[in-house]
C-alpha cells in the first residue's frame, strides 16, 4: 500500500484551531508542543460523530475510530498510541477487511518516490505485476508501513516486500498485513495530533 491523500490526510474540522478574529494581530506561530497539546484537546473534547470522522484519516475500520473515542479523554501523546495499538489488536476479520478496503481505494505510489531514470519504467513494471499477483493470491491490497525510508529506498523495498510475503499462507499473511495496518495506523495518529499537513512514509501500495 503506498499513500492515500491520508499519507496527506485532510485536516478533520474537529481538529482544526478556531480562526482568530480578523481585528487581531497575527498570533506569534506557536511551539509545537503547545500544537500538539491543542490538538489533542481538541480530539478529546470533540463530538463523537467528528473525532470518528477524524479518526478514520487514520484507519479506515469504523470500529476501530469508535473504540479510540469510547476511551477518551487522553492525557498525552502517549496515551492515545496506546489506545491506537490497542484498537487495532482488536480488530475483527470483518474490521481488517474494512481498513483493507479503506487504503485499496485510495492507493497509489507517494509523491516523491523517483520515477525517472534507467531502468525505472521496468521497475514499475515489475511492481505493478507483482502487486497485481499480491491481489490474485490474498485477495486485497498490499499493504506496507515505510516510515523513515528516504524515497530512494522506497521502489526496491516495496518490490522486495511483496515477493517475499507472496510466500507467505494466508492466514499469516494476514496476520502480518494487520500488523503493517497498526504501524500505519500509529504514525498516521503521531501526525494527525503534530498538525502536519503531509504524512510522509507510512503507506499502502497499489501501483498506478
């Protein structure tokens, strides 16, 4: 699985700061611990309905949304990773094929990846056959969390990735496909609550 616009996730109305009157000065931009901290407020003090809402940028089960906000409020950053890890060890067979079927209809390569040079279209070639005998084999998405690989990186460890677990059964596939979904599910969260705009790294993958 490589990126939906949730590895650059819309910004929930839950979350976002109220807009100062237009008769103030502009605010000097604040620390990012106090943005995180004002984030967070705002995710626990949310409605239900809009923290869901909010929630599901990070994981597209429903359940696993509303088991995060049936156990708030959260005192730190901490915490609510806690409650993300916790939630997706919950997740039912039916919940996994929902977070599924979220990042498969919104997969792509991310921005960034380079594309250009010898041998690129081949590799793509390559990755698009490969995912293609991913699907044939389990039936869903590829999925993947690539947190801290620089974009070079990306293309040859996706490729590498999705032959080596083309080996695996599918029940262990699954369970490792469920395992890639917390991971992403818990730097989506990191960022969701550091106000960035963009969620580099952690992706799904269904070549384009």
């Amino acid at each position: 699985m490589l990126s939906r616009p949730s590895d650059s996730p819309r910004t929930p109305s839950a979350l976002r700061s109220p807009r100062p009157p237009a008769q103030r000065a502009p605010a000097t931009p604040a620390a990012p611990g106090r943005i995180c901290a004002a984030r967070l407020d705002h995710l626990n003090t949310a409605p239900a309905g809009a923290a869901e809402d909010a929630l599901l940028a990070c994981c597209g089960s429903r359940r696993w949304a509303r088991l995060i906000v049936a156990h708030r409020p959260y005192p730190d950053l901490d915490a609510l990773l806690a409650a993300g890890d916790e939630a997706s060890y919950d997740l039912t067979p039916a919940d996994l094929d929902e977070a599924l079927a979220d990042e498969a209809a919104v997969g792509q390569l991310p921005t960034g990846i380079p594309m250009g040079g010898a041998g690129a279209l081949a590799a793509h070639t390559a990755l698009r056959a490969a995912h293609a005998e991913y699907e044939r084999r389990f039936g869903h998405v590829f999925v993947i969390c690539l947190d801290g690989l620089h974009p070079d990186e990306i293309r040859n460890r996706v490729l590498a990735e999705i032959h080596a677990r083309l080996d695996n059964e599918r029940d262990a596939e699954r369970v490792k496909a469920a395992e890639e979904l917390r991971r992403i599910a818990r730097g989506r969260l990191a960022r969701l609550i550091a106000g960035h705009s963009q969620v580099s790294g952690i992706k799904r993958f269904r070549p384009a």
